[in-house]
C-alpha cells in the first residue's frame, strides 16, 4: 500500500476518533500513532498535516496536537436567486463531459475511462523525471509564455519534418489547447465543422466559445471528403476539428487518399483545420501514420498533441504547432489567460520526454494495449452476438460499438451501472441527431484483461444475444 492511502487511512480513523472528543482535547502522540496503527513516521506526519490543512487539529510544537474549535454552520442559506437574472445567456454545457448516472459504486468495472489504469502508467519513471526536475535551481522561475524552448524542440521533432520550436506552444495539456485555438480562430456564433461522432470535449469547448457545432459524416475510411466540401459551401464555417489518427470514439484512422482532400478542401473554403493527435503515441504496435501537417504547406493545419493520455491524467502537458499570424493570436490568448503553463511541470515533461525509458514505456503499453483489444473484440464477438464491432482498433483507447436496431444506448449504459458495468452512451459523442444506437466500451482503465472479460459477461446477462 502507497504511503498516500496509508495516511488517508489514517485520517479518516483519526477523524472518527476527533468525533469523540471535544475541542481543546490532545491527541494521541505520533508515537503512539505510529504502535496503534502500525504505520510509519511518514504516514503519520501526512495524515496530521492533512487534517491540520482541513482545520480539524490544531499542531503546537513541541506539546502536540490538539482537537480544533468546531466552526458554527451558517444559521442562514445565502439567497443568490439574483444572479440568474444578471449573469449572461453564456451558460457552459457538461452534460456531455459528466457520467448523468453520478459516480460508479465500488468494484465498478470501468469500460468508460479515457485514461489508462494505474497498472500501466509510467510511475516510477514520472516520480524520477519530477525528482530530477525539482533538483534543477530555475524549477520554480516564471516560464517563457510560449514554454521551455527545450519542451518546444522536442514537441516540434515530434511533429515531423519542417516545424521548428518558434511553431511550437506548450499547453496544459489537449484540453486547454482545444479552447485556446476554438477562441483564437472564431467568433460566438461560427459554425464549426465537425466530424460526426467526435469527441465529446471538443463538443463542450466549441459550445462553451459560443461556436455551433456542424456535424460531418463518417465512413470506414474516415471523414468523407465530398460531404466535407459541402459543409464548408453551406455553412462557410472557417474552422474543421478532427482525429485523423486513432479516432475518439470509433478507432478510424482517416484513408491516405483522402488526407490531401480534407487539407485542400479546407484551404478552398479559406479555413483552418484544427489537428487533434491526441493517441500519436496509443498506437498498439503497427506503424503509425504521419499527422496531417506533414501534408500541409500553407499553414491550414493547426495540429494539437498532449502527453497527458499515454502518460497520467495530472500530466497536463500538451502543445499546439500552427504558423504564420494564428500562431500569434494563440500566444495573446496564452498570455491573457494564464501567462504561462507551470514551470515545474514542463521540466519534468521535458525529463521524461529525454529519457530513454520513455520510449520503453511506449513499446510495453503498446504491446498491452494491444492485447487488451483483443481481449475485449472477442469477448463482446463471443458473448454479445447482436452486437456489432465497427472495427478492432489499430490505436486508441476504445472500440466502438454498434447496438441492435431499435435500442436505447442510455437504457444500455444505465442498466450496465446496476450490474457493475461503467459504459459509455454514443449518443454523447453526437453534436445533434443519432443515427444509431452505440457505446463506446474502452480497455484501458480496467486493472487486467479478466475485469475485460468479466465485464462483457455481466453486459450479456442485461443484453443476451439472440437465441
């Protein structure tokens, strides 16, 4: 057990043991915390300082620590009935970022996470890359605006041939990069095209911009150039969002052909394309296909990367590559919202990105995402037969899932919960009308390949396949 739960363990006793004393009280010594609860010095001094944070304890050097006057609830709920009348009609819409179902009870097995289980995270290297970071004497100096020129290099070798580090800006992570650009390149009330589904994320940030989300359809082979050619005519919308490469939620890496078609329909229409490559390094062993900049000679493509899913989810650390006056408009944005991206964060992106260790992690966990794919394929092809697989993922997090005709996706997704089974609804990855009912079922935030297997068993129990 990690000292981290250890001492919140440790809290929560100490806390129910505070509920029977009385302000003023002493506390056991850490001495006797330490033979009590069998746990370290370390434990210990977390869990007081914990609750001494929370306002709980009171510490007094060299007497101890005492329990702290308990604060008087408000006799009054504040009435804040008037700011629905002065706040703006600029509401932001969660509703396709948050789980409507509340949070998974435990021993949930999780087929909706976008991140990877802890188990195949890069832990040991993360926590050495953050020690050698924090050793450095500039770690807690301002930042540049655009980010470490260092950080930028290794980004801007990431990107390919022809982007130099003046093309790249650090951001917290893909994220932020979305909103910045989404702000940057359009007005409140743009359309914006987008591929249909999409990632949900992207939904929220375009709408929280005041944008209108236009959904273009999807083929086997990704984005369809002619209809994309169509949305730009109609709408004259100045701005395409898309994942080329290991597609959120459906895994479709868009066809060779048509990659030239998008950049240049793009360009006739006037308008960027923003470039999220968000799974550049979740491909599961087989080559993976160049970013769309590669393609790109005008500065059409504003590409957007992050470190965030093959690493950790508090790895927020990502990059925006565009050039020519975008680029500029990106920084003003950068610097108007938050100056720059925390220093010691870039510095320990920057180690781990150096270190040759970095690379191993990404041939283990491509070899473990692959297996975890295929793992989940023939489990849902065995156990749920009237379901149907849109594709077995190259890349990525997820398989995408076609219903039978005539369910309901949230009825699915809701009834997977009772039985121990956290799904994701298409109709959350939809900008407007479904076509079909899907889920998204990800392999990635399950501790082991048997909660994979485990899981589409309890899904056929609520959802058998024909007789």
């Amino acid at each position: 057990m990690s000292d981290s739960s250890s001492s919140a363990e440790l809290a929560a006793s100490m806390r129910a043991m505070i509920d029977r004393l009385s302000p003023g009280d002493r506390l056991p010594s850490s001495r006797e915390l330490i033979q009590l609860h069998r746990v370290g010095p370390a434990t210990v001094s977390q869990a007081i300082a914990t609750l001494a944070a929370e306002g709980v304890v009171i510490t007094r050097p060299g007497s101890g620590t005492y329990v702290a006057a308990r604060l008087q609830r408000r006799a009054a709920v504040t009435d804040t009935a008037w700011q629905t009348v002065t706040l703006a009609d600029r509401s932001v819409d969660t509703r396709v970022l948050t789980d409507a179902l509340g949070a998974p009870p435990e021993g949930t097995i999780m087929l909706d996470g976008g991140y990877l289980h802890r188990s195949l995270r890069p832990g040991k290297i993360l926590t050495a890359a953050l020690a050698r970071a924090a050793r450095r004497p500039d770690a807690w100096d301002r930042a540049p605006a655009a980010g470490l020129a260092a950080l930028r290099s290794v980004f801007a070798t990431m990107a390919g041939d022809g982007v130099s580090a003046d093309d790249v800006l650090v951001t917290s992570g893909g994220q932020s990069a979305l909103s910045m650009a989404f702000r940057a390149i359009a007005a409140p009330g743009d359309p914006i095209l987008m591929e249909s589904p999409t990632y949900p994320g992207a939904i929220a940030a375009a709408r929280a911009a005041g944008l209108r989300p236009v959904p273009v359809p999807m083929d086997a082979d990704g984005l369809q150039p002619g209809l994309l050619a169509d949305a730009f005519a109609m709408t004259r919308a100045r701005l395409l969002y898309c994942q080329p490469t290991y597609h959120n939620p459906t895994g479709t890496v868009l066809a060779p052909q048509r990659r030239r078609q998008i950049i240049d329909a793009a360009r006739t229409a006037g308008a960027f394309v923003i470039e999220d490559d968000f799974a550049r390094h979740l491909g599961h062993g087989t080559p993976v296909p160049p970013p769309l900049l590669a393609d790109d000679r005008d500065g059409t493509v504003i590409y957007l990367t992050s470190l965030t899913k093959p690493a950790a989810p508090s790895l927020r650390i990502g990059a925006l590559v565009a050039r020519g006056p975008v680029m500029e408009r990106l920084r003003a944005i950068r610097l108007v919202d938050d100056f720059f991206v925390t220093r010691p964060l870039q510095e320990t992106a920057l180690e781990l990105l150096s270190s040759p260790t970095w690379e191993r992690h990404l041939r283990s966990l491509a070899a473990a995402l692959r297996e975890r794919c295929a793992a989940l394929a023939a489990a849902v092809t065995r156990d749920l037969p009237g379901w149907s697989l849109t594709r077995v993922a190259t890349g990525g997090l997820h398989l995408w899932v076609g219903l039978p005709y005539g369910t309901d996706d949230t009825v699915i997704a809701a009834a997977a919960r009772q039985h121990g089974v956290a799904v994701s609804a298409g109709s959350r990855y939809f900008a407007t009308e479904l076509p079909a009912a899907y889920l998204r079922l990800g392999f990635a935030a399950t501790a082991d390949q048997a909660e994979l297997t485990e899981a589409v068993q309890r899904l056929a129990v609520i959802h058998p396949g024909p007789a």
